[in-house]
C-alpha cells in the first residue's frame, strides 16, 4: 500500500504560483506570483515580471524580474541590479548569484550586487553551482568557472556529428554530464551517456536507463519515468521527473502530480498535489519542503502551496487524513437501486410532464418561424434573375482583385537580426590609446522595427544607445556587444571584438 506523510500546512494563492523559496532554518517560507511576493506574515512586495527568489546565508532575499535583481531586505527594496534583457533563469548558493537573461547571457554577482563577471558563453541552455559554477550552452558545450571569474575547463565535443546536453549537476567535486548524439552515432559513441568528469579527466562515462532530464548527485532522474541510484534503478515512475533534491541515501523528486521521497532501493512514500509539480524548496533539514504547481487549467482557481515535513514517519495513505489526496476524491452517495429505477416516481413523472408542455411549445414556434422563413426565400426568388456567362467572369476577376489587395495589406512579421560589424585590430597612439566606432547600422530590418539599440562592454555595462558610437579604448583586448530590441520586445544580439596593438 502506497505510504505518505501528512501536511503541515496549505499557502493560498491569488494567482499562478511561479516561484518558491525557504531559508535554510525553515522559518520564512516565500511565495512569489508573476507580479508579487509574500509570506505566511502579511509580508508582501509588489514587482513586475518575477521569475525567481532566492534566499541568502544573511537573511536577504533575492528577487529576478524583467528589469533585473532586485535585494528585499525584511521585505524592503535594499539594492537594485539593472539588466535591460531581464532576468529569467535565478541560482544562489546562498553568498553568489547567478542568472541568465532573455538573451542568453550569464551574469554572476555578489550579495551586495556587484558585477563578479559575465561567462563568455553564448546561449544559457544549463546552470549548476556547486564548487565552482558549471554553464551549458545549447551548442553543446559545457564549461567550469571559478568564482573569481577564471575558466578553468571546458569539456571536449563528444563525436562529428553533433549532440544535445540534457542535464547537468554536481556530485560533490565531480562534474555529471548527460548528453545525448544527434541522429546515428558511429563507433564506440553511446546515443545517450552520462559522464562524469573530476578535475578535468574523464572519471566514468556510462549508458543510463534513459534520457537524463534532472541531475543532482548520483541521482539521476529519467525522461520515460523512472530514477536512477548510481547505475541502478532505483523506482520506475510513469511520467518524467521534473526535479531532483539530493540528500545522499534519499532523495525528493517530482514526477506529474506527485512529489516523492526515495532511497536507493524503493519509493519511501508519496504526496499528490492538486497541480503538476513544478517547484521544490527545502530547508536544511528538510524538516520544511515547500512544493508547488499548476494543474494547467484555466478554469479553477491557483493551487495552493503545500508544505510538509520530509522526515515524518510514512504511514499507509489510509491513515493519513490530511494528506493532500483528499481533494481528488468525492465522498461515495448511497442511494437504494430501488428507489434510484422506480418507475413510479412522482417528481420524475412531474418533470417528464413538464418536459412535454415545453417541447409542444417549441414545436409551434419553430412551425411559425419556419413558415415565415419560407415566404421571405419564395419573395428572394421572384426578384431574383439569371446570371450571364460574361456577368459571372466579371465577378470571379473582382473577387481575385479583393483578394490580392487584402493580401498586400497583410505585411509578414519579419524580425530584426543584430550585425555588430567585423572584429577590429588597430594601432594605438603614442599614449597608448586609440578611437574606435562602433558600427551596427548594417543591422538587418527591413520592416524598420528596431526600437531601441544598447552597446555592452565584456562587464556587462551599457557604453551607448545608438547604432553607432566613438570610443577610446588602450591596449588590449576589448570585447563589445550590440543588442537590438524591436517593436515587438523582442531582443537580438551580435557581438565583435577590439584589439589595440
């Protein structure tokens, strides 16, 4: 019999649920929607555009938004970090933070909000923060960052032909990459494998039970449903898992309705939730796990927040009379078979009676109404007369005419794509310094869409807001990135680099 813990509580929610989060004692649990946050305290802080938070080790807790980060302090706005492409995807390991933005592009920062430095990576598809800060790009590659901003490894292409990194995560100081080859693989190269890399050298590479789409330790959660224990199977599940919380013998994962809780050999218990989990946030002890979701349907209120206490003793669903199963059924109603198909049923006679005083009705309207539907087509046809060859040619040509200038009027949305111009080398003067333009104007817009342009320098700060621009730059290596944005907030990006001899 399946086994489950019992709630400690349900957080209502105004609006859809887009964000979780809990301090590592348990006691501030947080609740974000897309343009506000609040607790179980009466906090609440309005924002547009969230998509994340997170705690810090010093209280503080940090919110990403469409205008970038922004530090509550109790609830206060303490300090801001600007990013004109938003902030979307938001990681902390509770001292630095770590984001990508509409474009792609990573940002690290401290907890006072100072710009670390921005990884060279060009399209953000993974991030994992463990020992050092591990970025996947959607090209394939994966690279190591130290928190001081040195790249200290980038993994080597797996085959010719091309592959797709699904998941990463850490186990301790070892690196867990899983990839899977595009189309036919050839020789030894696996179409789907796991590696495990350890300063720098390949430890383990090995095929797993399935795709890999969540990773976190040597928990491996798998697409066709399932979670793998180093190189076991460790529970077979009917949908994919979302999400996985290592805690070294156990581990919490979410799978479709359900939020679960494992060790290396079987499913210790579950809990259903009313929405598809989508979010897990835990303390240290994991004496608090919030867990969060959407059951996808327009029509029914936001799912409430529930949080519980992963170290409960299970006990047999049964049992458990607050667990959160007990809104997905309907109390049974017994009713005698007898009295449920007596034919001598007076209230179901009454209502067949009235039935047929209606029906009778609607017949003579609907006769009435068809009568009079007939008279107008017999006077459409008197007026009516016949249509000539010619006569009919005319008005097929005026009808193709009609449609080809409506056609015209319809112009295709045709987006913007950001041109930076060719990298560019050149001589400095005898102070060591050297002016350079800034050239985007051969940026292809052909609707002329383009809203707004914004050069960024290599420290992710804005140098100018036009096409074009003159700078002094001194020795060295200068790298600069022009981002277009346009009429329809969408945003496009190029980047060159400048080298003063």
């Amino acid at each position: 019999m399946r086994k489950s813990v019992p709630l400690l509580r349900k957080i209502a929610s105004e609006n859809r649920v887009v964000a979780i989060s809990v301090d590592g004692e348990g006691k501030n649990p947080v609740i974000a929607e897309k343009n506000r946050l609040f607790d179980e305290n009466g906090n609440e802080f309005e924002c547009q555009g969230i998509s994340g938070i997170e705690h810090l080790k010093n209280g503080d807790l940090i919110v990403s938004h469409k205008d970038g980060i922004t530090c509550l302090q109790k609830f206060k706005p303490g300090w801001n970090f600007q990013c004109q492409t938003g902030a979307e995807n938001l990681f902390s390991d509770g001292l630095n933070i770590v984001f990508s933005d509409a474009l792609g592009k990573c940002y690290v920062i401290d907890h006072q909000g100072n710009l670390l430095f921005m990884p060279d990576n060009q399209s953000t598809l993974f991030i994992s923060l463990g020992p050092q800060l591990a970025i996947a790009d959607e090209s394939g590659e994966v690279s190591l960052w130290s928190w001081s901003g040195e790249k200290t490894w980038q993994r080597p292409a797996r085959g010719d032909i091309g592959e797709r990194i699904t998941a990463i995560g850490w186990n301790n100081d070892a690196i867990i990459i899983a990839r899977e080859g595009h189309g036919l693989v050839p020789g030894e190269e696996e179409a789907i494998e796991v590696e495990c890399w350890r300063d720098g050298k390949l430890v383990e590479r090995s095929e797993p039970k399935g795709r890999v789409v969540a990773i976190d330790g040597v928990w491996l959660g798998l697409d066709m449903g399932g979670v793998q224990y180093y190189d076991k199977l460790a529970a077979e599940l009917q949908h994919p898992v979302k999400k996985i919380i290592d805690g070294g013998d156990r581990a919490l994962l979410a799978s479709w309705f359900h939020i679960y809780m494992i060790n290396g050999d079987e499913i210790v218990w579950s809990v259903e939730h009313q929405g598809m989990v989508e979010m897990i946030a835990v303390n240290d002890d994991w004496s608090v796990v919030m867990v969060a979701g959407e059951d996808q349907n327009d029509w029914t209120e936001s799912e409430p927040v529930i949080i519980l206490d992963a170290n409960a003793e299970a006990e047999s669903v049964a049992l458990v009379k607050n667990e959160v199963d007990d809104w997905a059924e309907a109390p049974p109603i017994e009713i005698d078979a007898a009295s449920l198909y007596d034919e001598k049923d007076d209230a179901f006679e009454a209502l067949m009676a009235e039935e047929k005083v209606t029906s009778k009705s609607n017949a003579k309207e609907m006769s009435v109404l068809l009568d009079a539907l007939e008279d107008q087509l017999s006077a459409l046809e008197e007026d009516t007369k016949p249509i000539n060859e010619d006569e009919n040619l005319d008005l097929a040509l005026h009808d193709i005419n009609l449609l080809e200038d409506l056609d015209s009027e319809v112009e295709e949305y045709i987006a913007p794509v950001a041109n930076s111009g060719n990298d560019i080398t050149t001589q400095s003067d005898e102070n060591g310094v050297a002016m350079v333009i800034l050239d985007g104007s051969e940026t292809y817009d052909p609707q002329s869409r383009v809203s707004s342009w914004q050069w960024i320098n290599a420290l992710g700060k804005e140098v100018a807001q036009s096409s074009k621009v003159k700078i002094k730059l001194n020795k060295g290596v200068h790298r600069f990135e022009l981002r277009v944005k346009d009429s329809e907030g969408s945003w496009t990006s190029d980047a060159l680099t400048v080298t003063i001899e």
